[in-house]
C-alpha cells in the first residue's frame, strides 16, 4: 500500500516526539511520517544485513515489520549481527530481532515467520507486505526472493556482502531491473564461498544494511533517486564506491511460477557429487586420530588444508600446513609428495570439506590418504574443548 489513505493515519503524541527530526524535513513531514506508519515491510533474514536494516527501519516509524527466519542466535553472530546480543544465544533469532525492535519502538507491528523461505509459501509470506528486503547468503534464496517479488510486482530492496566488499541495489522497481538481469545464471555450486568460509569484516553489513533501509525509505515517501538501474559496488579496504548500470534484459525468460531453487542452482548435484567423492575416500573420526597420536605412530603424516590465518587460530597437533589453494595449484602436491617420504596421508581442515576435495586432487595424483570426519571443529568439540572454535 504505497499509496495509503493518510486521512486515515494519526499520529499519537508520543510519536510527534519520536519522531519530530523527521517531521521537520520537509522532504518527510507529517505526510511522509503517516507514508512511514501505513508501510509494511518485510525482512528476509536478520542476518549481517537484516540486523542493522531492521533497527533503522523500526527506528524510522515504520508500521509494520515482517521477518523471515529460522537460525538461532551464535556467538559467532555477534560480530556483525549487531540486533543480537549475548543473552540470546541459542534462543530464535527472529524473536531476538521483535524484542530489540520493540525496545527501539513500541509503536512497529512485527510479524514473525520461523520457517525456511521456499517456493511452497513465498507468496503467501510476501503477499501482504508493500516492499521486500533482501538478506539472504545464498543464491538459492535470492532467486527464490526475486522471482516471487515479480510474480507479486513488490520491490526488492537487495544488498550482499562478502569480506570487505559489498554491493547494493533496487530490483524489480518501477519498471528497472531483476535480480535476474544481474546474475542470468548461478554460479557453480561452491564457487563463490560463504562468509563462514572466507569472513567478513563485522562493520560491512552496517554499511550495506543501511543503505539497504535508505533505499526501503526513500521508495516509501516517494523522495529522491533510487538505486533502481545502478548497482553500487563498495570497498571498505579502499573506502570507496563505485556504480555500475543495470538494465532490464529484453530477452531473459519470463518468470512465469516459482520452481525448485536448490534445483535450478545445482545444489543436489553438486551434493550427490560431492558424497560420491567422500564415499571414495576413507575417512577416521577424531577419536582415531587421537588415538594414534597417543600411540605415538610416526608411519603418518597429518596435513592441515586450511588458510595460515585459520591455523594461527588453533592446530591440532603434529598437523603440517598445506593450504587447499598451494593444492589445487599443484605446488601443495609436492609438498605433500616430500613430507610423505612413503608414510601414509591423513588430512583435515574445519569441518571435513577442504580436506576431502584436497584428498581428492591429490588422489589424481597418485597420492591417497584418510580425512579427518568433523575436522578441527570436531577435535575441539569432542577431544580438546581449549582449542578455540571459531
């Protein structure tokens, strides 16, 4: 409801308080603050990006407030999911969310949705509200978020983060650009890793999510220029922005129902594929490999695949550094090759993963080995709870 009835919205005097900076702007004033109160918004996600997006948007006067999202809160949240705090871990993140915005302001209606975004209920959830926000880590559900908002013609406010970069635009806009413009196909399934693998700089989703609520504001009064058309691109290293322009492709498929995203981003393929490697390869829980370092067997040798920042972090013993990138650029290989001098291979990395797609390249090596099932998360989890998590 982008064009409300404003005769119908009163503001209490409460609100002439809270909010009178904006009322004093006249680019807001008392119309644009009742646009504020009549809007509905809904957040998928509170997440990086969803966390500071929703303070902003509660604190805006926003009226009503949807989030999707089924996580609990982590301690590894709250380095940049700056809604949550520390009392609420391992309590829902979306009930985290309602009491800190309830805290900001009273006056937000906030509707809660505990369940994964999928094609079965996406319409359902986004019907009701006037705009959708993009949170979301993963391109399964960005697809999914941007097909229903075209299928439903609401707006996409998106935004994305990965180590010190950022991006953030408007999708599906009075007539600009979809998700779909941008990225036309997925990318290989692991091909562009998550924040819980390569990190992210705790400060960049602050930046981002509030442009994010910048945008969701600035379409509900109806001010200034959009993000529709322009994808801004912004390096925190650098501080700097730059804009790259977007345009609706003439010939892309039209998005006609909402299908199997999983599917269409080759994620069970990629799984299937994935087990098949692992099933080739033989793999010992922790407690074997703690077992043999406790014999005091020196017929192996233990590799660990993760990066040199990840092993300053915490090592398992006895372990020797052969990042998974100096493996898949070969010079690993002979690393691997020298240190062998005929003992037998085990690897680890995190959590499984790294280790066995390394084992798997050096198998076409000629090199076979053992992983480590559960890698250093689960040898802190299970054997020493003072190697550090993280």
């Amino acid at each position: 409801m982008l064009n409300p009835n404003l005769d119908e919205i009163q503001l209490t005097k409460d609100e002439y308080e809270r909010y009178s900076r904006h009322l004093i702007l006249p680019e807001v004033s008392l119309e644009g603050q009742k646009r504020l109160k009549a809007a509905s918004v809904l957040c998928i996600g509170t997440g990086g990006l969803g966390a500071p997006l929703l303070l902003y948007l509660a604190a805006a006067g926003i009226g009503r407030i949807g989030i999707v999202d089924f996580d609990v809160v982590d301690h590894s949240n709250l380095q940049r999911q700056v809604i949550h705090g520390t009392s609420w871990v391992g309590k829902p993140k979306i009930e985290s969310a309602k009491n800190r915005i309830l805290e900001i302001n009273p006056n937000c209606q906030v509707d809660l949705y505990e369940t994964r975004l999928s094609s079965e209920n996406a319409l359902d959830i986004v019907a009701p509200y006037d705009i959708v926000v993009d949170g979301t880590d993963n391109f399964p559900t960005r697809y999914l978020v941007n097909d229903a908002c075209v299928l439903l013609n609401k707006p996409n406010v998106y935004g994305s983060i990965y180590r010190f970069e950022g991006q953030a635009t408007v999708f599906n806009y009075e007539g600009g650009p979809n998700y779909r413009d941008l990225y036309p196909e997925p990318p290989p399934p692991g091909l562009v890793p998550s924040c819980a693998e390569g990190g992210v700089l705790g400060i960049l989703p602050g930046i981002i999510g509030v442009i994010q609520a910048t945008e969701t504001v600035k379409i509900i009064l109806g001010k200034g220029t959009t993000l529709s058309g322009r994808l801004l691109l912004y390096n925190a290293l650098e501080m700097k922005f730059r804009e790259l322009k977007l345009r609706p492709n003439p010939v892309r498929p039209v998005i006609e129902k909402l299908v199997d995203y999983e599917e269409f981003c080759g994620i069970p393929q990629a799984k299937a594929a994935e087990a098949q490697q692992q099933a080739e390869i033989p793999e010992m829980t922790v407690q074997d490999l703690k077992q043999l370092l406790d014999s005091g067997a020196d017929d192996f040798v233990l590799i660990d695949v993760r990066n040199p920042n990840e092993y300053e972090i915490a090592q398992i013993p006895g372990a020797i550094l052969v990042p998974l990138p100096d493996i898949e650029s070969g010079e690993g290989v002979i690393k691997v090759k020298e240190a062998l001098n005929g003992h037998r291979l085990i690897a680890h990395c995190k959590m499984g993963g790294r280790s066995a797609k390394a084992l798997g390249i050096l198998k076409q090596a000629g090199i076979t080995g053992t992983n480590v099932k559960g890698g250093i998360q689960a040898w802190s989890r299970e054997i020493d709870p003072s190697v550090p998590e993280y």
